[in-house]
C-alpha cells in the first residue's frame, strides 16, 4: 500500500507518494504535472514559477 501525506507550499498542493527510496513528491504547475524525489527540488521549482514566472525545466 504506497503511503500518501500532503501538504501546502506557497499555495501548492505538495503529495508525497511512498516511502524510504520509493519516496516522490508530486505537485501540479501550470497545469503540468511535476515530481521530484527530493523535495526541496519541487520547492525551488515553485519559487521559480511563483517569483520569476520561469516552468520548471525537469521532470521525473
């Protein structure tokens, strides 16, 4: 059974699927779905969008 727990971030809907080295954090981003398995990767992807309007250029 895969595990989920959300949170918000700077008005993001942040998913985290798994656990332990199956762990992705998962959100959506101009209509576009992004996952990272580091997290504060998804968060400066955000920031990016957010503050400089830039999408983010990687996706798992």
């Amino acid at each position: 059974m895969v595990k989920r727990k959300n949170n918000v971030y700077r008005g993001y809907l942040v998913t985290k699927f798994g656990r332990g080295k199956k762990l992705v954090f998962q959100t959506i981003i101009n209509e576009k779905e992004w996952s990272t398995m580091i997290e504060s990767d998804l968060k400066t992807a955000i920031d990016a969008w957010i503050d400089e309007g830039i999408e983010p250029g990687y996706r798992l």
